[in-house]
C-alpha cells in the first residue's frame, strides 16, 4: 500500500503567514509614500504626527496648479509608449532570426546584448550630453524614445526569443513551403502564436520605460521632462520637502500600479506561456 505524505503543520500554516509578511514588507514603503502625501511638508518630518494627523490635499494641489504635472505625465506616456512600440518592432524580428534561423554566433550574440545592460550608465553620461547637445537631439521626445529603446531591447530580445523558441519550428518550416515570405510567418503564424509572451513582454518594457530615471532626468529639462525629472524638482537647497515629494512620487507610481493590477493575469500568463505543452 502506498504510503501517502502529509502536508506538514508549518507548511499549512506557515507558508501563508510568511507570503503575507513579505508581501507586507514590499507594500510597506508604498503605504508610506502615500500616507506621508496627505501630510504638509512641516508634519511629515515630526514624530508627534508619524500616523496620526489631519490629512491635507495641499500637495496635490500645489503639484497640479505649480507644477505642471499633467505635462510632465503626458512627457511619460508618449515616450513610455512609442519606446515600447519601436523596441517590438526591432525585437520580434530579430528574436524570429534568431529562434529560427540561428547560427554559430547565435548565442554569443544574446551574450553580448545582455552584457551591455552591466555597463555602468556614467561611465557613458558625459558622451551621450555632448553628442546629442551637438546634434540638437538634447530634450527631445525622439532622444528619449531611442534611448529607452537601446535600454529595454537586449532585455525584450531575450524575452521573446524564449517564446519563440517554444512554437515548433514545423510550423514555419511548413509555412514557408507553402510560400509564404518572412513577413507573412511574423504576422500570421509568429504573432497569434505567441501573442501572450508578446503582451508580456510589451508590459514589461512599458514599465521598465516609464521607471527609468537615470537618462530622463540628465538628458531633459522642459520639452521632454517625464515624471522623473518632477520628482527629482523636488529636492532644493534646504533640503527635501516630503511631503511635496511623496505626492509626486505617488501620482507617478500610480498609474504603473493601477496598470500592473489590471494586466496581472495577462503577464503572468505571457510570463508562463508555451506553445507546446
């Protein structure tokens, strides 16, 4: 007779418990942040009112009416948005040459974008300025697009290559003695085929692309400012004012949280897909 295995007490019981406490201490500092918006910037740095305290709009008012927030948000999506669209662009191609039609250098080639992403992004800061100052491109939505793009493709190359990877290679072998030219597979076969990866994969490059914060503060000031570069206004000589800085930061957060809780199910769908089961 086969001894069945009991599920032990602790993981009954503790599994639960410490998926709720490590949860906790990821939403923690997001609590934090939008608790210490409703404060003034005088309450948010006393003791006597760190929960305690009466809740003010100041901050978000002030952020709307003198800080043009709306500009710098409509700056984010534009850039977040069309970086995304061009870095699929060049990314489902190349990750389809690669998945199907791989050569020696094949996975050295991979090796080599995904290196790229370890390059320490001052060693390469007083360049960027000086050529695209030169080139007239500095504080440019164009700038911005391309640089996200450079950012996010080794990361979107490899995320698709794994997908594609999964579709069986009959199908194209198939498609392609009925005729049917290297557009018309990406289209009609790769893309339906893979259409969960793909979502994924463009949910992931829109966040990484409207987070990124390094390149948008330093290669902006007004025309292209994204919500970064308003958070990082913040901060003046007599120091942070945080209760200012956490409504900043918690209406640049919040559309990206909002977007992640609605898309859940389709990334973590993409995250798992495969073709062949």
């Amino acid at each position: 007779m086969a001894h069945v295995v009991k599920p032990s007490k602790f993981g009954a019981f503790g599994r639960p418990v410490l998926a709720w406490v490590v949860g906790l201490l990821f939403f923690f500092p997001i609590f934090w942040m939008v608790l210490t918006s409703f404060k003034t910037d005088a309450d948010a740095v006393k003791p006597e009112y760190l929960l305690f305290f009466k809740p003010t709009l100041e901050n978000y008012l002030n952020m709307t009416q003198n800080y043009d927030y709306w500009r710098f948000a409509s700056n984010s999506v534009i850039t977040s948005v069309f970086a995304t669209i061009f870095t699929l662009f060049v990314g489902i191609p190349a990750a389809y040459a690669m998945a199907f039609n791989p050569s020696r250098a094949t996975k050295d080639i991979l090796i080599w974008m995904l290196s790229t992403k370890m390059l320490p992004a001052a060693a390469v800061l007083y360049p960027m300025t000086f050529l695209t100052k030169s080139m007239g491109l500095y504080d440019t939505h164009f700038l911005i697009i391309i640089v996200l793009s450079l950012i996010n493709l080794p990361i979107v190359v490899w995320m698709l290559f794994t997908y594609f990877k999964e579709i069986p290679k009959d199908i194209i072998e198939a498609s392609q003695m009925d005729g049917v030219n290297t557009w018309g597979e990406i289209k009609e076969i790769l893309i339906p085929l893979a259409w969960g990866g793909i979502v994924s994969t463009a949910l992931l490059c829109f966040i990484f692309c409207w987070n990124e914060a390094y390149w948008t503060v330093r290669l902006t000031t007004t025309d292209a400012a994204t919500l970064s570069k308003l958070i990082e206004g913040n901060r003046a000589p007599e120091g942070l004012f945080f209760g200012r800085l956490s409504a900043v930061s918690t209406a640049a957060v919040g559309p990206i949280v909002v977007l992640g809780w609605f898309c859940q199910k389709q990334l973590v769908k993409g995250l798992t897909f495969g073709a062949v089961k």
